[in-house]
C-alpha cells in the first residue's frame, strides 16, 4: 500500500513539473513572437543613456574614415521609449530609430560606449534630460556642411549637444575642421561637391572618433 501511494505520489510530481515546464515555455515562446521588435532583437549588454557607433557604408564614409582614422563613422544615443530601446540619431533627419534596425544596419559591426559614473548619473530624470534635449533638434535635417550651428546636425554633433545641453556634461573638447586629415582624395572629393567657397578650417567640429576617446566614457563593447 505505501510503496502504491508512493509511486503514485512520484507520477504526480511529474506531472506536475512537466505542466509547469510547458507553461515556462509557453509563456518564453508568446514573448519572443508578441513583444516589440525592439527588445527582441537587440544587445542584452545595451542600457538607455549608452552611446552607440557603426561602421556603415554611405557616400561620405570612405571620406571621414580617412579624415578622422576610424571605421565608426556614425553614433547615436540609446533611450528607452514605449518598453523599446531605441537610438537617436541624424540621418536624413533626426530619427528615433529601433535599436534592432539600427543594429541590423552596420552588418553587427559596432561599439557601445557608456559613461564610467553611469549608475549614479544616468538617473530617470537623467535619461528624461537626454530626451528632451534630443527633442529641441528633431525637426532638423543632416548637416552635410558639417556647421556647429543649430540649424542643421551631423551625428556626432547630435550626440555631444544632447550630453551638453541635457546633462552639462562635455564629453570631449571640440576640435577645428582644419585638426582632422583632409588630404586624401575622396576628403578633397567631398569638398570639393559640397563647398563652392573656401571650407573653413576653424569651424568647430566633433567626430565620432573623437566621442569614442572621450574620457568620461567606458567601452561596454
């Protein structure tokens, strides 16, 4: 009688974990296939406030990787917005762009950097800051001129003014455009298309090189 109690005892715990385990999977499986694309797909090592860079292929790209010495060519801010993750950045415009798509973009060849007092400064006000200050340039359009003016941004500048204007923080000092390599010829190139006049050599500038060796950020990856 007690070892038929329990058997029968032992075939209902199993039972029981064998519906336990399908419920687990269950609810794993309806996770994956309904929540947004955006926390699918995406680096689990990537957090709101971080700042991403991307190798990518444009008609500038071979241009400012000899101007600036590094394949990361474009970046953008990290924000979390509707349960997503997603990167500010300029593009054609100022876009809030689903982390997944943005990863998808550079073929996964990318760096996340993220400020090294990250835990005591990245506060939910903080990050609020970042998107609000993000927010007073997303009607512009690209800089193709590469102006430190607010009429119009480029990545980089995007990002640097974001931290500046949302943070007070200075990731790194700007430089001049006359600073960065402008002897190749696909630099010569762009100038040449883009500027009828003289370009100018003191206008400030920040390239995603330059926010990659900012001495406030930490590389995450």
């Amino acid at each position: 009688m007690n070892l038929t109690l329990n058997l029968s005892g032992r075939k209902r715990l199993f039972l029981s974990f064998k519906q336990n385990l399908y419920i687990f999977f269950g609810i794993f499986l309806f996770m994956l296939l309904f929540m947004p694309a955006s926390v699918r797909a995406q680096d689990s090592t990537i957090r709101p406030g971080d700042i991403v860079f991307q190798a990518i292929n444009t008609k500038q790209t071979e241009a400012l990787i000899a101007a600036t010495g590094s394949i990361y060519t474009h970046c953008g801010v990290v924000i979390e917005k509707e349960g997503g993750l997603f990167v500010l950045e300029a593009l054609l415009k100022m876009s809030e762009t689903p982390l997944d798509q943005w990863l998808a973009r550079g073929d996964s060849n990318y760096v996340v950097m993220r400020l090294k007092e990250a835990e005591n400064i990245l506060t939910e006000k903080a990050l609020g800051d970042l998107s609000m200050a993000f927010h007073q340039f997303d009607e512009l359009t690209y800089d193709l001129y590469f102006e430190w003016s607010d009429e119009r941004m480029y990545c980089s500048e995007l990002v640097w003014k974001i931290f500046e204007n949302g943070l007070g923080l200075v990731l790194v000092p700007l430089k001049k455009i006359g600073d960065y390599d402008l002897k190749s010829s696909a630099v010569t190139a762009i100038i040449s298309e883009r500027f009828t006049g003289n370009l100018d050599l003191d206008e400030p500038a920040v390239s995603p090189a330059d926010l990659l060796d900012s001495p406030l950020l930490v590389r995450i990856k």
